[in-house]
C-alpha cells in the first residue's frame, strides 16, 4: 500500500469513528450517572470541635455590634482561611426589632470555589443579646455565651473545615457559611418570622458572588446539647425532603438512631426557612427540638446556662461525623 493511500484510508476512518462517537453523544445525552467512587470517610474530632467551641466563648457574648462580636469575626476569618478556604465577609447592618442597627457579618469560607457543583454547611454564630428564659430575672437582660445556640454549629464546621484542608476532596466545592444576627428576634406566637434569621435572609437576597448556585445546603443548629432530638423539621421536609431523608437514613445507617429520630417535629423558622424561600436552594436544619415541650428547646435555651458545661462530645461527634460522611459519599458520588 502506498502512503497516500494509507494516509487517505486513515483519514476516512477517523471521520466514521468522529460521527459514531457524535451519535452516540447525542443520543445518551439524557441523565448520565456520574462515575461512582470509593471515598475514605475522615474521622471527625470531637475534641477539636469541642476546642472551637471552647475558643468562641472565650471572646464572651458575640452579640452583632459590640467589641467581641467584631474580635471573633476576625478569628473566624482566619481560622477558615488557615484551613485553606477562600473566605468572603458579607457585611451588613441587621435592624433589630428593637430599634437598634448593629454591624453584622456573614462569613462565607469557599472550598473549591471554581467547582459548579457546590453544597453549602451553615450555621449561625452570633448569640442573643438576652437571657429570656433564665429563672434569674435580674439576669434576663444580659447577653448569652451561647456555647450551644451559636458555638456548637460553628464549631463543628471549623473542624470539617479542617478535615477538608488534611483530605481534599474533587469535583465539590464547599461553601461554609456562618450567618449573622439570626438570634436577635422577638418572642412570640404573634410575632413575624422575619425578625429572626437577618443574617440569612440578607445573604438569601445579596449572595455573595453573582449567580451563585449551590445543590442543597445543611444548615447546623444546637448541635451540642446532652441527648440531643433531632427530629424531622416540616419547613425541611416540604423544601428538601429527599435530603434530609438521606441525611437520617446516614445517621441511622452509622449507628445514631437514639438522636436522630424518624419523627417529625413542627415548623421551625430557622435560617434554612430564607435560605429555601428567598434564595430557592433546599436546605435542612440539624437542630435540637423536641415537639409539645415547653418551648421545646434543651433547657439551657436562652439562659446563662448555655456555657460550656451544657456541650456534650458524643453529641458533636454524631452530627460532625455524619455530615463529615454526606459530603464525601457526595463527592464520591455515592450519597444515596
Ligand atoms: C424561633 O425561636 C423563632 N426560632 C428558633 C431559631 C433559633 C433560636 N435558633 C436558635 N435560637
Ligand atoms: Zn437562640
């Protein structure tokens, strides 16, 4: 044979592969299952999470506009920054069903920022700025430590942070966000909604990058009380009820059944309710809240004793590693 035949024989062949191929492309365009991967799952510290729980305190009461709340933004920052994120700081000012404008910041720590396919970890890390529940009345006007409500979730994010920067993950990309001045609302049957989650509701209406999207987000919530009920909330299930289906069949799955209750509870605002309303992304709240008790909240909820001594590690240990596990089955693409 000779060259140019060759040549003109290759040729030829290569354009009836090119067409086959192109065929085939557009006629299995419909749903093409991502390749499945075997992902290690990392351990999650509870000691860690425990540590950063334990570092918020030690600011004092981070309620939006004074002193400590500022100082431990800047720490948050660089804490997340440390842990290899891309850190943006929304800031804003929350209007306070008081009255009163404070200085507020949503932090937004992204891993993998450049990913399309993203999840979102949340929590809120301001504390409320009384102590309405306390039985000491001469101190229900102080401000809270909120070791509980504000640093559990926090600090259980931090340490996935970490985990994040020691196991990098592919084809995910995370974005951490601690909302503001959601704690700072009105008690009350009577009372609207939206003067709790303003952190939320202001990242909902102005996210902080342009047409931002993200799959689905978890958001985390007194993720630290002692024999915690993390129930099945109705404002998760009506938005993003395949995911939170998943999330406790995980939990199930990992041997957490006597927290994570099949149940479900009632309709918790909370800041996933904006986040699924106004910005149209399904997130689920992880939270602490037990129907028809009282207020239904642990029983160190908005007083003093929400300090250290109410964390507990098997609690954090049970909703870290379980959210650990999701994201990595996500990226592996075996979160089912
Ligand atoms: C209300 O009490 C309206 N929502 C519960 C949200 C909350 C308060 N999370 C922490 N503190
Ligand atoms: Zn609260």
């Amino acid at each position: 044979m000779n060259w140019k035949y060759l040549i003109a024989f290759l040729l030829v062949g290569s354009l009836v592969l090119q067409s086959c191929e192109s065929d085939k492309k557009t006629t299995t365009t419909q749903t093409k299952a991502p390749v499945e991967k075997k992902v290690k799952i990392p351990a999650f510290s509870a000691d860690n999470a425990f540590a950063y729980i334990e570092k918020q305190l030690s600011f004092g009461p981070r309620v939006p506009g004074t002193e400590e709340h500022a100082a431990c933004k800047d720490w948050l920052v660089s804490e997340l920054e440390a842990h290899g994120a891309d850190v943006v700081v929304q800031d804003f000012i929350a209007n306070i069903y008081t009255g009163d404008k404070w200085q507020s910041y949503n932090i937004i720590g992204q891993i993998n920022p450049e990913e399309k396919k993203r999840i979102i970890l949340a929590a809120h890390w301001d504390t409320r700025m009384i102590a309405e529940e306390d039985k000491n009345k001469n101190r229900q006007k102080e401000p809270i430590l909120g070791a509980d409500d504000g640093g559990s979730g926090v600090g259980v994010l931090l340490e996935i942070a970490k985990i994040l920067k020691e196991n990098p993950i592919e084809d995910l990309g995370i974005d951490i966000i601690f909302f503001d001045a959601e704690d700072q609302g009105k008690r009350g049957p009577t009372e609207p909604p939206n003067l709790w989650c303003l952190g939320s509701q202001y990242w909902s209406k102005n996210k902080h990058k342009k047409g931002y999207r993200a799959n689905y987000g978890i958001l985390l919530d007194m993720v630290g009380g002692k024999n915690p009920y993390f129930g099945k909330d109705l404002i998760s299930k009506e938005y993003a009820g395949v995911l939170q289906e998943k999330v406790w069949r995980l939990a199930h799955g990992m041997g957490y059944s006597d927290m994570f209750s099949m149940e479900t509870t009632g309709n918790l605002v909370d800041d996933h309710y904006f986040v699924n309303t106004i910005a149209g992304i399904p997130m689920i709240d992880i939270i602490n809240y037990t129907p028809g008790e009282d207020n239904g909240f642990a029983d160190h909820w908005h007083t003093h004793n929400d300090d250290i001594s109410a964390i507990n590690k098997r609690t954090l240990k049970a909703v870290g590693q379980v959210v650990t596990a999701a994201i990595y089955k996500e990226s592996g693409n075996t979160f089912k």
